[in-house]
C-alpha cells in the first residue's frame, strides 16, 4: 500500500522530462541600450538564474542579436536559433520577457502560439511569469499585449474625437484652455466662458498702459518687480490653480513674460485660439495668424481696442528698427547657462562693449539690480578674458592634483590586478558552489522519478538547497557589481585624466569642454569665483577598494 500511495504523490512530477535541452534568447535593440534593466549582461543574468534554479534545463546554446529591432524577425541569431529547433536539437526557447522574444504583436503571437507548440519547444518568459507548459496562465502573456494593443488603438480613437471636439468648440468661441489667461478666471457656471478677475486685472492694464505711452520691456519688467505686483505664476500659486515648487524666474517678473501678454490679442475680448497644433503628441506653434480661430466678442475686455493696436504699432516699429540694425554677430558665449550671481543666484547676462582699433570687450553683468530692484543684489561686472584666465587656472590646479592621483592608480596596477583576480577566484569558487547544489538538486529529481523517496521529502529537501543556490547567486551578483564598479572608476578617472591633460597642454577652453567639465560657476561682486564641477572623482573609491594609501 505504502508503494502505491507513492505512486500517486508522483504523478504530478513525473512526467516532466530530464535534461532539457534549453536556448537562451538574448536581444538587445538601440534604443534599448539607454535601459540598463535590457542589458545584454541583465538578460544573461536572468536566464543564468533560472537555469540555476531549475536543475532539470541545459543550456544547449546562447544566441544573442545586439542593436536589432523587435519588429521585426529578420535576425541573424534569432534565425540561427530557428534551424537548431528545426533539426531537434532544442527542446525549450527561454527569454527575459516577451518583448525580448518580439514587438510585432501578430509574428510574435505567430511563434508563441503556432510555431513553438508545433515543433514542441517549450517557452518561458521569465520576468513576465509566461510558461508554455503551465496550463494555469498559458494564456496570460499573449493575452497581455493584446490588450495592451487594444486599448491603444482605443486610446487613439479617443484622442481623435477629444480633438474634434475641441475643434468644434473653438469655432464656437468657447475657451477650452485648462488655464486662462492672466487677469481673467473660468465662469463658475461654465468652464468654457471667461470673466474678469477683478484683482488681477488691473495689473494687465497698467502693463498696457506703460507700453502705450512707450516704455520697453525692461522698463516695464523693473515697475512690476519694484511694485511688487504679483506674476501670473506666482497669482496662480497664491490662488491654487498651480502648485509649482520652484516658480520660473524665482517669483519675479521676466521681460518673456511681459512680452507674452503684450501679444495676446484675447484681453481685447476677441477668443483667439488654435495657435499650437498637435502631430504624434508634438505641439508645434501655428504661424500663420491666419489659420487662428477667432471669435469675436465673446468676453468682456480688459484692454479696448484701440489701446492694444497702438501697443502692437510700437512693437512693430521697435521690431522693425531692430530688424534694420546691421548687427555684428557675437562671439560664442562658451559660458552660457552656466554662470550665476552668488548673491542673487540670477544667471548672468552677457554684453559686448565695441572697440574701434581693438578687440570688441565681452563681460558679464548681473541685471537684478537693473531690472528687479536697486536693493536686491549688489549687482557684478566682470569681462570675459578674466572669467577665462580664472577658470583655465582653476582647472589646471584640479588637473595637476588628478594627474598625480592617476600617477598612484597605474603604480598600483599590481593591486588592482590583484583585486581583480581575487574576484575572479571567489566567482569560479561561487560557480562551482552553484554546480555543485545543482547536481544535488539533479540527483534529488531523479530519486524522485525512481521512487526512492517520496514527494514531501522532495520538495523539503530540494527548498533547501533552492535557498542555498539563491544565497550564492546573490553573492555572486555582489562579486559582479565589485569588479564592474572596479573596472568603471578606473576607466573613468583614466578619462578624466586625459580630459585634464589635453587642458594643460593645449591652454585654451571650448564649449564642450566647459559642458563637459562644468557643472555651475558662481561670481559675487568682488569676482570671487566658485566653481562646482562636473566629474565625479573615483580615485578614493578605488584608494579604498585596493586598500592602498595615497602619497601624491
């Protein structure tokens, strides 16, 4: 009796074969090389402890297609793999997920669902829980993306008709921005309409005012902040229509800003909408004025008529005479973007002084105390060719301190390698660890087939030494991620170092340079200058990981 009882608790193990002659697929497209998760050495990885795991999976070969697209199957390892299933030297194809296999929604379903089953080859899709041989969930992983392609194209109809929809009610003069201009607020009865907002609108009107009586944008810009008249981000933010943590232009006003509601023909009580339009998700603004809807009257105005044609003359006749200057152009700011003030954390303005029998003069300014207010920020003048030589010097003192470091890491090459093949060693000693509980977890299964021990002491037994084949895979991640950050912070202060010599020998500085190396460059009014860099030095992680001490 006991016998046949034993019988029983086998059958739902027995009849799964031994020795599963397994294909590891590994695809790696372009634009999956910015996601470190599809790594070729992720995917490996993965498929490396899955077979682990599972003692009863051989790897028979590797195939991997590097920088191919899944759309299509034209790939050269992905074919290779197909002639080994046809002449039966594969039992099972195995894949990180899906989407390694394929993304072509209709070929993909083509293998997974006719060829696979059709030539016996067993499937498994480890991240995404997919195994052809489990009859609980056989259908999840193609039902998955099926539906994912369903609610898309959903989602494209969708779109389509909000679009058409909008169309329809821009034509009809309603707003449907989902926040209205400055100086007015949505109708609490219908979204679509606007009202004066009284606290906000008097500030529109002034800045009209200023620029019909012909004050210029900086002009207009340094009244409002010495006003202390609220932006319109900063208005929305009090209000709770917005709840930015950092506000464009830090709270203050910006001449783009002013600019932008000098144009907007909308406070003359006119809708004018369609201004941007949408391809594939990417607004793009519509030029030709005359593909705008408008509507007239369809709201009460802040600005008259008259008042706002008179400001749209004057910006007309200034564009004009700009547009007639025959300007000289500027040289290349190298800098732009990445000098501040250090007491007003503005970003500094470059300007240029003509010379006549001499080298036009570059400087940077602070405009805070021009355009904000007198008492905000002491303000900073400093030329161009001072920044420069500052700059250069500084650099070249953090060159010298990294060269010499750099000069240490190649003297202790010899620790380096040490490391290196210390880690080597404790991989080899953690694989054969790993071989050693996978032929146990083997000889196990096969004493499970022939009945020498039951089923509860195979599960109790083999749950043991899963836990010991994880542990170790664990280890051997960590002995992985040792040698690879070994290997980048040599690597990368090798880099630096080169970087940092090509500065010394050739004595000048370009624009790559300075984005390459520089992070952000601080002046105060007495032109000390704070530099933060870029660059990460590795060299006291690698000091710390060879266990050496520095004498440079």
């Amino acid at each position: 009796m006991a016998r046949k009882s034993r019988k029983v608790e086998n059958t739902a193990v027995s009849s799964v074969a031994l020795y599963i002659r397994t294909a590891q697929y590994i695809r790696l497209s372009v634009e999956d090389n910015k996601n470190r998760g599809n790594s070729i050495e992720t995917q490996q990885k993965v498929l490396d402890n899955y077979i682990a795991l599972n003692p009863e999976f051989t790897v028979h070969d590797v195939y991997i297609d590097n920088g191919l697209t899944g759309a299509n199957f034209d790939r050269p390892e992905f074919k290779r793999m197909i002639e080994d299933v046809e002449i039966g030297k594969i039992d099972c194809v195995i894949c990180k997920d899906l989407s390694r296999l394929g993304r072509n929604i209709i070929d993909t379903g083509f293998y997974i669902e006719k060829y696979f089953p059709g030539h016996n080859i067993r499937f498994i899709a480890v991240t995404d829980c997919y195994d052809s041989d489990d009859n609980t969930n056989s259908q999840a992983g193609v039902v998955m993306p099926l539906k994912n392609m369903i609610n898309e194209a959903y989602s494209i109809e969708i779109s389509k008709k909000i679009r058409a929809q909008a169309q329809k009610d821009m034509q009809s003069g309603k707003f449907i921005g989902a926040r209205p201009p400055f100086g007015y607020i949505k109708d609490p009865n219908d979204c679509h309409k606007l009202i004066v907002d009284e606290t906000a609108a008097p500030i529109v009107r002034q800045i009209f005012e200023w620029a019909a009586n012909g004050a210029g944008l900086n002009t207009i810009v340094k009244r409002l902040n010495e006003a202390g008249f609220p932006t319109p981000n900063e208005y929305a933010q009090n209000n709770g229509i917005i709840n930015f943590r950092n506000l464009p232009g830090k709270g203050k006003w910006q001449t783009r800003t002013v600019d932008r509601i000098l144009f907007l023909e909308t406070y003359t009580g006119d809708m004018v909408q369609g201004k941007t339009k949408s391809n594939r998700r990417i607004q793009t603004n519509v030029k030709d004025k005359t593909q705008w809807i408008r509507v007239k009257n369809t709201h009460e105005p802040i600005v008259n008529r008259e008042v706002w044609e008179t400001v749209q003359k004057i910006r007309e006749n200034v564009a004009n005479q700009h547009a007639d200057k025959v300007v000289e152009p500027y040289t290349e700011n190298i800098f732009k973007g990445k000098v501040f003030c250090a007491s007003c954390g503005g970003s500094l303005h470059r300007s240029r002084n003509k010379r006549k029998k001499s080298a036009d003069i570059y400087k940077f300014t602070c405009l805070t105390k021009s355009r904000v207010a007198k008492d905000i920020c002491p303000g900073l003048y400093m030329p161009e060719v001072e920044l420069l030589s500052t700059v250069l010097t500084v650099l070249k003192e953090q060159a010298k301190v990294i060269i010499g470091e750099n000069t240490f890491v190649k003297r202790n090459n010899d620790g380096i390698q040490a490391l290196q093949a210390e880690l080597k060693a404790e991989k080899l000693t953690l694989n054969d660890r790993i071989d050693k509980d996978r032929r146990m977890l083997l000889s196990l299964y096969e004493s499970l087939k022939q009945d020498a021990i039951t089923q509860k002491e195979y599960f109790k037994l083999k749950l043991g030494y899963e836990t010991k084949i994880r542990t170790t895979l664990d280890s051997l991640a960590a002995c992985d991620e040792k040698i690879a950050e070994l290997n980048d912070n040599v690597s990368a202060h090798n880099d630096l170092t080169d970087t940092l010599k090509d500065i010394c020998a050739d004595s000048d500085l370009d624009r790559d340079l300075i984005i390459k190396l520089i992070d952000k460059i601080k002046i105060d009014a007495n032109r000390n200058v704070e530099i933060s860099f870029n660059w990460q030095n590795e060299f006291d992680d690698i000091l710390h990981m060879i266990g050496g001490v520095a004498d440079v």
